[in-house]
C-alpha cells in the first residue's frame, strides 16, 4: 500500500510541475497534502505519531518512555530518504515542510537512534535525511545535539552536521552554543569541526557585542579568530571597528590586531588611511596598505596606486608588481602606462617593462609598440619570450617575421628548434 501511495505522490509531483505538458486539473495540492497527511500518520506501519508523548531532550527521557516510542522503523526512512531525494524537493516548499513536520512527531531520542541507523546505511537520499534529523534534533536540543555528534567517530559527515548546528544557529540559542563551544578542549573536540563556527558568535556578537566580546580572553588562539570573524561581520559602522583594535591593542597578541585592522582597512579604506595617517610613530604590517589598495583600485586606480607607492613601507618593485597585477584586468592599458611613465625616473622603465609583460596576452600591438621604452635587458628579453610563446600559440604565421626583428633573434631561434626537435 505504501509503495502505492509513493508513486502516486511522485506521479502527482511530476503533473503538478510540469502541468503545460500533463495537464491534471482534478488534482489540487490540498488534495496531495491529504494523502501526504495520510501516509505520514497510518498506523502502524508508516511513519507514525509517537504513541508517547515529545521528548525534548534525553535527560527528560524515562527508561519506561523510551522502551514504549515507537522508531522510525527501515521502511519508514527509506520512504522519507526517496522523498527527500526526490528532483522536486527543493523546489517544492510545501514538499520539504511535509518531510519536516514528518521528522518533527518524533522525539529526540527517536531521531538519534534513526541518524544511528541511517549514517552508515546505503539507501538513496540518506545524506539529505540525515540533515533534516539533525536540524529536527537541534530543534528539540542544540546543545544535546552537539554532544551527540561529539560522541561520534570522527567523520566529514559528522563534521558537516556540526557546521549546519552552528550555522543554523539563532538569537535564541547563539549564546548557550558559544558556551558549550568554549567550554571544550580545542583540540580534541572543536578542531576538526569548527567550519562556520564564526557564525555562531557573529549571532551572539548582533545582540551584545560586548559579551561576544568578553569571550576573548577565555577562548583559544583558534577560537579567538572565529569570535573576531563573527564580531566584525556583525559590525556595519566603522567606530565599531576602531573601538576593536583599540581593545585588540591593549589585550590581544598583534597577529589578532593585526586581523581586526586589515578587516578594517578592506570595508572601511578611506577612514583606515586617515587613521593610519594620525599615527606616523606605528608601524603596521604592509598589508594593511594593501588592503586599502584592493578596497580603492576599481574606483579609483590612479588615486588608489599614487596612495599606495607613496605609502607602503614594502619595497617600491613589490609595490609596483602588486599595482600592476591587480589593476591590469580591469583598468585601461593607457591609464596604466601613464601611472608607469609618471612614476619618479628610478622606477618608471622597471614599471612599464611590468606592465607589458602583464599585457602580452591582452594586447600584443600595445607590448611592441611601447617595446623600447623598457630600459633593462632583462625585463626586454622576458618580455620577448612571452610575445614569441603566444604569436606561436595564436599567430604561428607572423612568429618568423617576430623572431627575424627582435633584437633576441639567436635566442629565439634556439628556443623554437628545441621546440621543433621535441615535438612542442
């Protein structure tokens, strides 16, 4: 009978989606709800109501309550599994609420013993099942599903479950899971599971930020970075994030400062220079610097990179190669060449014999046309080599016109009978 009303609720489905095709007026969604409502509650063989009442958590479980909850027997979570694997699921809002009121008649304990059964079962759909039961257990406990997943072998799909915990955590229970994450041992328990962990601070950190503050101290090294994570996506104004490393500065190690300030720099690029700006004594890390550059470069890439080369304490080639890498995808390659000639004469040739290595494979008549304005032989040959690998690869007709001009014609040839010889 089962398997019955299974077919025709997918052949249902099916008409229901694509009803252009089959069309199907005499069936409504009330009526598939009916027969859904129908299947999920037969007795005693379908997916049936606990004849006891919900247990919330496992420490309000009797002995004599567990021996009387009737389980999600095999054929019931094959059922629910070929359900849930089904094309129109996800698409099909009322469909998912229909598994998930299903899974929600079932207490704890029932869901436990069934995530037990099914983890390491073969049926089709059981990785999806097993991510309802576990959003229904944590409906029931989020702290009671934690532990149970810690008392599992450790496993990636164990791991998953502990990030959708904490990723579907709430204002409601944010806190007590922060708690509960703080309270382990970092390496035995949280390590191997702590994927979307931040989200669960950045929960606590939207209702207090100061008490997602005050975990700081108490927390691991680790951990530490996730509450920071989780502050600073909660934060939405920039005297949030100057208020942090002020704390951060008196309380925390630098590298943890030094986290909050680049994050800082990234969202908020002007203030984070007018701040670093009011502090010539400090000295921050260069990525800092750069950080403000990347925010910047795509609005503004002269102004962004004069800022950047003036301000940056690293070396000016590195500056120059960083510009240069990120500004020519998406910037003119004449707005590029003119910041390169502008540039104090020390480094103008460096930085356009860069910037027409970068271009070789955007703009070959740019690179050749601008060749000689590259003062160092090195930059010149490397850049050479570049224009004779992608004429060979796209223009093979021009590469001996290419090779006979260049003023590396011995080189160029060499390189191509050692190509020829190899079959390159």
């Amino acid at each position: 009978m089962k398997y019955i009303v299974f077919i025709s609720l997918f052949t249902i489905s099916f008409s229901a989606s694509f009803f252009i095709y089959l069309p199907s007026p005499q069936i409504s969604a009330e009526a598939i709800d009916t027969q859904l409502d129908a299947h999920f509650n037969e007795q005693p063989d379908g997916l049936s109501q606990s004849a006891s009442p919900i247990l919330e958590t496992p420490s309000q479980a009797s002995e004599q309550t567990l021996n009387a909850a009737i389980e999600l027997d095999e054929l019931s979570l094959q059922e629910l599994a070929l359900l849930v694997d089904s094309p129109f699921f996800d698409n099909t809002p009322w469909l998912s609420a229909k598994a998930a009121d299903a899974l929600a008649k079932y207490d704890f304990l029932q869901l436990q013993d069934a995530y037990q059964r099914l983890l390491n079962s073969k049926i089709k759909g059981s990785d999806r099942l097993l991510n309802l039961i576990v959003k229904s257990m944590a409906a029931h406990s989020s702290i009671d599903t934690l532990d149970f997943l810690l008392s599992r072998p450790a496993e990636r799909i164990t791991s998953r479950h502990f990030s959708q915990v904490f990723n579907d955590a709430s204002a409601s229970n944010a806190t007590e899971i922060a708690e509960w994450v703080l309270s382990k041992n970092y390496y035995a328990d949280i390590e191997d599971n702590e994927n979307k962990v931040a989200a669960v601070f950045e929960k606590v950190a939207e209702q207090s930020p100061s008490l997602a503050r005050s975990y700081l101290p108490r927390a691991h090294i680790h951990l530490k970075q996730h509450i920071l994570y989780g502050l600073m996506d909660s934060f939405d104004q920039y005297q949030q994030f100057e208020a942090l490393v002020v704390y951060m500065s008196a309380n925390e190690h630098k590298v943890l400062n030094q986290l909050v300030i680049n994050s800082m720099a990234s969202q908020y690029p002007a203030q984070t220079a007018q701040w670093l700006a009011s502090r010539p004594d400090h000295n921050y890390a260069e990525s800092v610097y750069k950080s403000i550059f990347i925010a910047q470069v795509e609005e503004d890439f002269t102004s962004a990179a004069n800022w950047y080369f003036q301000n940056s304490p690293d070396s000016k080639q590195s500056i120059i190669n960083t510009v240069l890498f990120r500004g020519h995808d998406g910037t003119n390659q004449d707005t590029l060449l003119t910041w390169a000639q502008n540039l104090p004469i020390e480094y103008s040739s460096y930085a356009i014999g860069d910037l027409l290595s970068w271009l070789v494979a955007k703009d070959i008549d740019f690179v050749l046309q601008h060749y000689n304005k590259v003062q160092d032989k090195g930059q010149r040959y490397r850049i050479s080599t570049r224009a004779f690998n992608e004429i060979q690869r796209e223009a093979p007709e021009f590469l001996d016109e290419f090779i006979a001009q260049s003023e590396f014609s011995k080189e160029l040839l060499e390189k191509l009978a050692w190509r020829e010889a190899n079959g390159l």
